[in-house]
C-alpha cells in the first residue's frame, strides 16, 4: 500500500537512557519524541522492556498515516517519505540506537550531560543485553538491520562487545559514535571489514580550543586514534568521517574550521560532516545569524579545495533544506546513514546452478528476492560457505560471496 511512513517507524527503536521510543527525530515540527515507555534510576529497579507495548503505538501510527493524515508528532519530518511500504508482514526491528548508557570519558560543553557531569556518569542505566535477548527469543529481529550507538562512549559502555555479538548473528552493521579517547578493537574490526561506520565529533583542530570545548587535554590521543582507525579503514575510506559542530561564538569562525579539515586531511579523512549545536538550532531555528550559514558555505568550498569531501549532517540538514535560509543545493550533500555500509555489508552474491551456470546478485537482498527465499537464507548459507572448500547445497543450487566454487 502506499502512503507516507519512514524506516525508522517501520522497523526501527531507540533506547534512551530515560525510556524507549519509537523513532530519534525530535528537530521537526511535529517534534518527533514518541516514547512508548519511560525510565527512572531512581525507582525503576527491576526495568522490563514490553515489547507488546510498543507494537501496538507502532502499528496504531501506522494505520493513521494510512488514512492521510499523518500523526501529530510526524508532521514536517524529513524522513517522511510517500512509497509502497510493506503491508501484512509482521514487523520486525532493522534499526536500533543506543543511548541508553550516559557515561562518558569527555564533557563537551554542547551535551545535555554537561548540566551535571558527575550525576550523568554515575547513574544507573538499565541493562539492555536481557532485553536484545529477550527480543531475539520472540524472532523480532530483521536480518540485514544497522545499529547506531549514539552515547553515552562505547568504551564507557559494559555491555558493548555483548550487544554486537549478538547482533552479529543477524548481519547487523554498525554506526558508531565514539570521542576517540580511547581506542576499541571492535571498531577498528568493523571498519577493516566495511561493515562499521565511525563518527567522531571532534569540533575543532587545535589543542587549546579542543580543551575548551571538550573539557579535558585529551586532543593528541584523539587525533592518534582517528589516524589509526583510519588506516584500519583504508579499503572503505567512506565510512570514517570526523564532524564539526558549528558553537556559536566559540568556533563558529573559517579559521577554527580551516584547522579542523587540516587535521582531517592530515589523518587520511575523505569526508567531514558539517553540524550545528542541537539546541541552539531548537531555540532559534527561525533566528539562526546568516554569517552561521555563510559558514557552511566555507566550509564546503574549503573543503572542495583541500580534496575533501563535505557533507551536511542531522540538524544542519534541517537548517539548510527547510525555513528561512533553504537552499536545493544542499541536498545531493544530506549525510545518509547507512550509505556506505549497505554498500560493502550487502555483498555480491553468486549462485551455481546444477548445469554449472553462475549467476551474479548486487546484494544478499537481490539474490533472496529473486530466488523467492529469506534474506536469513542466503546470508547463512553463505557464511556457511564463505571459508569452506565443500560447499553446502540450498534449493539445489550453491550460493557464496565468492566467485570460486572450488
């Protein structure tokens, strides 16, 4: 059927550290926000996840968007889009966000944290490996799905390596948003193998204005670790991206942004992303100074000179396609999530037929939909054949990544 719906609400949820949603937009006019269940350290001792719940406010938005007039809280969302969405399928989860965790080993001046630092990196988050668990038990996973850890810091956050364990199993990919303070190997795996992207807000390039606005003298190790991360990513350079916050009148001027692309360029960064400071943009989003918006313009051209990429990102994507300073321009230059990683995590597939003849698929997704089978088939039997030299058989005929069928 087609109407107006998003991905997000389709498939996706979010764990925050005050409860759990349905969907991570709150800059549009609707302002987003839908929670389905909240959550207090302090008298949520023993916290369930009802997955019931949240099916119902799920399908209830949907069938109202159905009808054409679309749920209050949705209204003016840029994710928003008029196709054929799946009609009669049991919905299953193919995009989760974590920040249900608020620890972290930085105290940018921008976070909602920095309000009451010592509070935020003591509290007492809900553990959510039970509750993946629990979702895996009831088959609520989509094969093929990308998760995003938002933060609190991965390398502040217990269950971590458990969580993408887990969803490993499923072919998930990975966006991860890290301070860069410390380095993780989970990262630096998942972008050696293309199926990670690794976002680091470093908002600056020099020490002094890194101290400023982070809060702690950590500026050399962040960088070292940029540079190693993108070594790692050498094969997949467009899955690394360092992004600048626009701070007004902290470094909200082109030579503080000339700085950072330098350092990005000398780290082996392809692609910055351009940002501007979430809730200076949520109270003057009718207000923004136009020199703001002049130095967007900077920065793309300067970036353009010193063989960079740039791109847009969240808010900034708002800012500049929507209201008073809306320009098309922008638009081929909207940071996607994803992107990339459907590029490299849905493999090319190949199957053998009984007579010998091979046929070639874009991705996992093409090769289930034209062999009339599960996206979980073909990537288990191809995982199953991915590293073994007596390929194993499914409908008859073989199906690897590679083009060898020895």
């Amino acid at each position: 059927m087609k109407y107006k719906s998003c991905s997000l609400l389709m498939g996706g949820i979010e764990f925050r550290y005050n409860g759990i949603a349905l969907c991570q937009r709150v800059d549009h006019i609707g302002g987003g926000d839908i929670v389905v269940q909240t959550y207090d350290d302090k008298t949520d001792k023993d916290f369930h996840f009802n997955i019931d719940t949240f099916l119902e406010k799920q399908n209830e938005i949907i069938e109202q968007n159905k009808t054409g007039k679309i749920y209050h809280k949705c209204v003016g969302c840029l994710e928003l889009k008029e196709e054929e969405w799946p009609d009669g399928e049991d919905i299953k989860l193919d995009q989760i966000i974590f920040h249900h965790w608020t620890k972290c080993n930085s105290h940018c001046i921008y976070c909602y944290t920095n309000k009451d630092k010592k509070y935020f990196n003591t509290r007492k988050s809900y553990k959510i490996f039970p509750i993946l668990k629990e979702l895996a038990k009831k088959d609520k996973f989509r094969f093929g799905g990308l998760c995003c850890f938002a933060g609190g810091e991965i390398s502040c956050l217990k269950e971590f390596k458990d969580i993408v364990n887990l969803l490993d199993k499923y072919d998930f990919s990975y966006i991860f948003n890290s301070s860069c303070v410390q380095f993780e190997r989970i990262v630096e795996e998942r972008l050696k193998k293309g199926n990670g992207v690794l976002i680091v807000s470093t908002d600056c390039g020099n020490r002094e204005l890194h101290k400023k606005i982070k809060q702690v003298d950590t500026f050399n190790a962040v960088w070292k670790n940029i540079a190693r991360y993108s070594k790692a990513a050498k094969d997949h350079k467009d899955m690394i991206f360092t992004k600048y916050i626009v701070l007004k009148d902290i470094n909200d001027n082109e030579q503080a942004i000339t700085e950072f692309l330098q350092m990005s360029k000398n780290c082996g960064i392809e692609t910055v992303l351009m940002e501007i400071d979430h809730y200076f943009f949520l109270e003057n989003r009718n207000n923004v100074p136009k020199y703001i918006i002049d130095l967007f313009y900077f920065a793309f051209e300067k970036a353009k000179e010193m063989g960079l990429n740039c791109k847009i990102y969240s808010n900034a994507c708002v800012l500049l396609l929507q209201g008073q300073w809306a320009d098309e321009f922008w638009r081929p230059y909207v940071f996607v999530s994803g992107d990339g990683i459907e590029k490299y995590s849905q493999r090319r597939v190949y199957k053998k037929s009984e007579d010998g003849t091979v046929e070639e698929y874009y991705n996992i997704t093409e090769a289930a939909r034209e062999n009339n089978l599960k996206y979980s088939d073909i990537w288990k039997i191809c995982e199953k054949n991915k590293n073994s030299r007596r390929k194993k058989v499914l409908n008859g005929n073989i199906y690897s990544y590679s083009y060898d069928f020895r």
